[in-house]
C-alpha cells in the first residue's frame, strides 16, 4: 500500500531509500538498529521525516562483524 498523500516533509520506506541511494531494506536495518525513527504511518507502512533520513543519511554507522563493505578484509 502506498499513501495516496503524504504530508509534506515525509517520505515512504520507498522514497526514503531512493532519496539516500540505498535498498528499503536498508532503511528498515537502520530503524531496527536505532539510527532512523518512525515518524507515523502504520507499523507496516511507516513513514519518516525528510530531516531524519538525511541525518540517518550522514550518521556514522556502526560495523559488525561479517560485514560486506569496502573494509572487509
């Protein structure tokens, strides 16, 4: 389900990974580690405010081991 209208300032998980240039995927990982927050929708539709994603943008990411990256050895 896609929102017909959004508030302005808000983007789906969609919208969220095409404007940082990465998977929705990834936008779900960087919730579940606590990097982005949920500014409203549903639980399977959430949407978030465009400052946060580009703070989550920026921030810096933690690595775990096993990660693929450009430091993987």
């Amino acid at each position: 389900m896609e929102y017909l209208s959004l508030p302005p300032g808000r983007l789906t998980t969609s919208q969220a990974a095409t404007a940082c240039g990465v998977q929705p995927g990834t936008i779900r990982d960087w919730v579940r580690r606590g990097i982005l927050t949920r500014s409203g929708g549903s639980p399977r539709h959430p949407i978030f405010r465009v400052e946060d994603v580009m703070a989550a943008k920026n921030a810096p990411k933690p690595s775990r081991p096993g990660q693929r990256g450009v430091n993987a050895a």
